[in-house]
C-alpha cells in the first residue's frame, strides 16, 4: 500500500506532541499546587474581590489562575489526544483517522484558548 509513507512521520510528531503536553500539564499542575500552597498565607490580607477566585497566584496578575487551570486542562487533552491520536495512526484506516484529526481539532482549540488567542465567546 503505497498511500502508508507517511505513517512514521506521522507518529514521530504524534510522539513529540505527547511530550510536549506532558510538559505543559507537568508545569500547570506545579503551578496550581504552588498557588494552592501558597492562597492561605498571602491572600488573607487582600480585600474582597481578590479573594473570590479560590487559589492566589503571588505571580503574575489576576488572570495567571485562568490561564493556568485552562493550561492545565489543554495539556491532559492534549496528552490523551496524541496517546489515542499514535493508536489511530497506527491502524491506518479512514475512520480512525478521522477519529484522530477531530480530537486533535478539540485538542488544538483548547491550546489556542489557554494560549489567550481564542476567547470563550468566539465558539
């Protein structure tokens, strides 16, 4: 079957791509678990409206926990994606591939929203 060739491109990105999520979600949940560690000591003085959003970043602005929860979010879809995106490919067939490209759509979009290129009202 001549039409496979670009089968091992194919899963060599799909398995840089897994890395890379894997990389985002590592430093996203390291970045929730330190603001999470750190709300109760340094948001205790701050008055109302900044107390609302239940983990204080001491880096960054007020919009540094949104980026990183949907950071977070992009990069465990992200990772599953191309995990399930490397068995589809790997099957070879029309259905799976339809399969992985419209997860690794929902997968891009997510990475485009956390980025701050999209915004919630543009779906």
């Amino acid at each position: 079957m001549a039409s496979r060739g670009g089968n091992s491109t194919t899963i060599s990105l799909l398995l840089v791509n897994l890395v890379l999520y894997l990389i985002i979600t590592i430093i996203a949940s390291w970045a929730i678990n330190h603001g999470i560690e750190d709300t109760h000591r340094k948001a205790s003085g701050l008055r109302l409206p900044a107390r609302l959003f239940p983990i204080y970043y001491p880096f960054g602005n007020m919009a540094t926990g949104y980026v990183v929860i949907l950071s977070l979010l992009a990069g465990v879809v992200g990772f599953t994606t191309s995990a399930t995106g490397i068995n589809n490919v790997a099957q070879w067939k029309a259905s799976n591939l339809y399969a992985a490209s419209s997860s690794a759509l929902i997968s891009w979009s997510l990475t485009l929203l956390a980025m701050g290129y999209l915004t919630i009202s543009e779906f």
